[in-house]
C-alpha cells in the first residue's frame, strides 16, 4: 500500500499543477483580497463571524477555512500562487484519505488505487480545487472522509467510538455544513456494513436501535453543539434565510438537480461555473426519475449479497442532500463544487468494480487483459487531460466569467462581472450592455443598478448616475460598499457633502475599510474642510499601520492623499 498510493497522489498533482500560476477571481478577492478581517492582528473576528465576513450576510460559518486564510495572508499576503498551492495539497490530502479508506473498506490494494485515481483526476472538482473559494468542500471532505475511515476502523476492532475520528468530525464541521451528514452516513454504514469475507447480519430491532445508538450518539452530540455555535454567531442554528420557493418546486428542481449531476459524474462536461436550476418538468426530470427508480432495484437486488452498493448510495445522496434544493429556506442552487464529497462514494463504486474486473481478468486471455490495462490508461489520460483543460477557465476572471456567460445564458452573475471587468478596462459602452443585460435577468439587482451608476458617472452623466447609485442604496442599504461607492459618484459630480455623508456612513458599517477613509480624506479636503480631512487621514494612516501588512498601494495612496492635503493648505 504504501509505494502505490503515490500514484493517486501524482497524478493528482500533475492534474492541477497549472493552477499555481492562477490569479484571484471572482469570491477569492471578497474572502482574500478586500477581506480587511485577514488583515487584523488577531484572528479571532475571523472565526467569530459569518463566513462572507464583510458585505452580504450567510448562513455559512466556516471558521477554519477562515483561520487558513488568515495565517496563510502571513505567509505569502497577496500572492494567489500560495494559496493555489494550498488548494492543490488540500486536494491530495483529500485523495489521500478516499484512497486509504477504500483500501480499508474493500481490503484491496487495486480498489484503493482506481478509487483515488478517479477522485484525483475526476474533472467535475475543477471548480473546488482550481478556485481558492472552493477551499471548503476540499478541507471539510478530507477530514470527513478521515473521520469516517477512523470510525470503521474503531468499529472493527474494539466496537468503540474513535476519539480521533470525533475530533476529525468537528474539524470537517468547521469547514463545511455537509459534514453534518455523517452521523447518517455512520447508520447507513452500519445497517449495510462493507468487511472483506463479514457476511451482512440483520439483528433484531431493540439490538439494532442500541448499536446504531452507541456508534452514533457522540457524532450527535457534536452536531448539537456545532449547531448551538452557529446560532450563537449567527443568530441560527440552521439559517435565517427565508426564500419562499414552494415546496413542490423545490422538489422538482431537487428531482432534476440529481439527474444534472449524475450526468456531471459521467460526462462532467462543459463546465459552467454558475448552473441555474431547471425549474421545469422536463425530459431530464423523467430520466431523473427512471434513474432513481433503476437505483432502487438495484439496491434491493443486491440486499444480502453485497453492502457495498447500498451503502455508497447513501453516502452519495446523504452528502448532496446539506446543499440540495430540498433544504428550505436556501436559494436552490446547482453547482458542481456541490458533489465534490458525494464524489467520493462514485469514486469508491468504480475502485470496487474496477478491482472485481481487473480480477476477472486473470483467469482470462492475456490479450483480453492487456485491452483492459490499456483501457484503464486511456480513461486516465483522459481524465487528466479534461481536468487540466478545465482548470483553464480560473486562470483569471475574463475567461471564468465568459466561459460561465456561455454555459449558462441565464446567468445573471456572468453579465454583472463582465461589466465590471469592461468598466476597470475603460470599456464603457461594453460595460453599460453588460450592465444592462444582468438587469434583465433580475431586474431588482442593487448590484448592476450601481454598475450603471459607475458608468453613467464616468460618461459624465452625473445626474443620471446618482439616481442608478441612491436606488441600489435603497434596495441593499446595509452593504458598506454601496455607499463607499456611491459617495465616489457624489464626489465625482461635485456633491462633496453627501460624498462625506456616504463614506462616513460607509466607515461606520465597517471601520476597517481603509480604501472607505481615503476616499473620505479626499472628499474632505475637496469641499474645503482641511482640518477635518487631516484627522480623517490621521486615522487612516493609524489603520494601516495597525495591520500585519502594509500593502504598498495603499501606503502610496495614503502618500499622494498627505501630499494633496498639504498642496490645499497651501493655496489661497
């Protein structure tokens, strides 16, 4: 075992290897970049808010992906090459741990190697591993995947409970909420057990409510705790999200998510970074179903002879099921990070099945098992291959947001970041259609309403642009960056007062935006308030030397700012 699992890990690794010259895109510089937490000297507001940490609220608490990039903007600060390397060793410490666990689930060596080759080099994990903000699903499911390996193997010899594999299961908690599916995925284990020459046992009903209860009373426990930390944090045990979806059409768009993404599973083919569910019965929602109902013959066929298919279906469906569109009050999604972990149970399937064939063909021609190796190879090459060709689309946010405008043409997300892509490169009129096209699809959005603002204001529109920024204030009035960004446009238009009444009240939501202060600073100084500009600078140079790190643009910024205030007190 121990010279072949470097395979899996290898080919892992070459997989993604392009990725570390990969840039920030898209959430990397919300959770990173602008993240001004990350900045602070202690990590503790980092692990005590929300995940998104600043801007929009969620119902996600992550503290120790938050912790990762807390310590790591020690380390390399804004180099995105470090934190793409973590991702990719994340990754193989994920492969690492699907691979070790199938050989101690099936008791063979070439099952544990297929399994961690097709988890390694499955290209439906681009998104998780090429892109930093998918550190989440990569930690979370190398620790559960750790956690539940250490329960069997705690199983198996003393019928005990693993201190180790509880501790794993609040890591894997603290990282992801999917991970509170292992208490499930533990009494699945346990009413269809997978022991190498064990044949499957059916106690009676009191022995098996007192097992499954001794095995998993403690994970529950864990959970129960896990839960009161989150409503201590964010106000909820599960969420204080209220969309109001109808039940029956969560359940169509559950039905048709699950054909989406065991079609992923066998053909994970074109990405599409932002996937729209489809709401509609449809010829996929029929396939949907047939699917389902051929998964649960087969399970009944195979009950008594094998818990291997029962059991992986479970893990499958019991770890969609935290992100699915069944869990009410979330927005239903359908994303391709989402199967990262249930990925590992088709990763299993294949390492079982593909051991029991590679055996098969020992008693058979040695042509017939030389096209099978070969076979295998080709399968791998390709994987490989499709993986690395789709890590492309990270690489920086122009190819990620076209490539997600030509997957999913309902994407509201694509047209809104291309605009703002056009409006830095000063492609107005490509940056207005842009805009405008995201409106279309929600026409309620603050966000492309002050995107137009931005580029009505840079057209000179002043009027018209102010309008577009106050009716984005008006329909998210809590965002700090809203009205920093609305008092640039009263600034540009000459409007000095609410300029500073913006960025004050910008400050005031979040104190640690130090672009909010300078902006303030120049605001100040252009309406003549000299002495009120040279405190805010004083307090934004206090800011910036508080922090681990000084960026150089910002101590530029700060420069030219003392500069411009000093040139002010100097005219008449």
């Amino acid at each position: 075992m121990i010279p072949s699992i470097w395979v899996p890990l290898a080919l892992g690794a070459l997989a993604y290897v392009n990725t570390i010259g990969f840039g920030f895109v898209w959430d990397d510089k919300h959770l990173i970049v602008h993240n001004t937490l990350v900045r602070q000297a202690s990590p503790l507001p980092a692990l005590v808010s929300d995940f998104w940490q600043e801007g929009e609220r969620t119902d996600f608490y992550r503290p120790l992906v938050s912790l990762s990039y807390f310590l790591e903007f020690r380390l390399w600060k804004l180099w995105p090459a470090g934190y793409h390397a973590a991702n990719v060793a994340g990754h193989l410490a994920a492969t690492l741990s699907v691979t070790a666990t199938a050989r101690l689930l099936f008791g063979s060596a070439p099952a544990a190697i297929i399994a961690g080759i097709v988890f390694a080099l499955h290209p439906i994990h681009t998104e998780s591993v090429a892109f930093i903000s998918g550190r989440p699903d990569v930690l979370a499911c190398a620790l559960l995947v750790g956690a539940f390996a250490l329960f069997v193997r705690s199983r198996r010899r003393t019928r005990g409970v693993s201190a180790g594999s509880l501790a794993l299961f609040v890591a894997a908690l603290l990282c992801k909420e999917t991970a509170l599916a292992l208490p499930a995925v533990l009494v699945a284990y346990e009413l269809a057990p997978i022991e190498p020459g064990v044949p499957i046992q059916s106690p009676s009903g009191r022995a098996l409510f007192c097992r499954l209860a001794a095995s998993t009373w403690p994970y529950l426990a864990a959970a129960a705790a896990y839960l009161g930390l989150r409503w201590v944090v964010l106000g909820a045990p599960v969420g204080t999200a209220l969309d109001r979806t109808p039940p029956g059409t969560r359940a169509l768009i559950a039905v048709n998510a699950f054909g989406e993404y065991l079609r992923l599973l066998l053909v994970p083919y074109p990405a599409a970074p932002d996937r729209l569910p489809d709401q509609s019965l449809s010829g996929q929602t029929i396939a949907a179903i047939v699917v389902l109902a051929l998964l649960a013959v087969a399970l009944v066929w195979s009950r008594g002879r094998s818990g291997v298919p029962a059991f992986l279906a479970a893990w499958f469906v019991l770890t969609l099921l935290p992100a699915s569109p069944l869990v009410p009050g979330r927005v239903p999604q359908v994303a391709e990070r989402f199967l990262y972990i249930p990925s590992v149970a088709w990763a299993w399937l294949l390492g079982w099945a593909g051991a029991g064939v590679w055996a098969a063909t020992r008693s058979r021609p040695p042509a017939l098992r030389a096209a099978t190796a070969v076979l295998g190879v080709g399968l791998v090459v390709c994987g490989a291959g499709l993986t690395a060709l789709r890590n492309l689309d990270w690489r920086d946010e122009y190819h990620l947001f076209t490539r997600m405008a030509a997957s999913e043409p309902r994407s509201y997300l694509a047209p809104l970041n291309l605009g703002h892509l056009y409006v830095h490169a000063g492609y107005t009129a490509e940056a207005e259609a842009e805009f405008r096209r995201a409106l279309e699809i929600r026409p309620k959005s603050s966000a492309a309403l002050l995107g137009l603002a931005l580029v009505e204001s840079r057209l000179g529109a002043h009027d018209l642009a102010i309008r577009y920024g106050e009716r984005a204030r008006d329909l998210a009035p809590q965002g700090d960056l809203i009205h920093a960004q609305l008092g640039s446009i009263y600034g540009v238009a000459g409007r000095y007062p609410e300029a500073v009444a913006s960025f004050r009240e910008s400050i005031r939501r979040n104190p640690r935006r130090l672009h909010a202060r300078a902006n303030l600073v120049m605001a100040l100084t252009d309406a003549g308030r000299l002495s009120e500009a040279a405190d805010a600078l004083r307090e934004a140079e206090r800011l910036l030397a508080a922090g681990p790190y000084q960026d150089p643009v910002d101590v530029q910024m700060l420069a030219e700012l003392r500069q411009r205030l000093a040139l002010a007190r100097k005219s008449p």
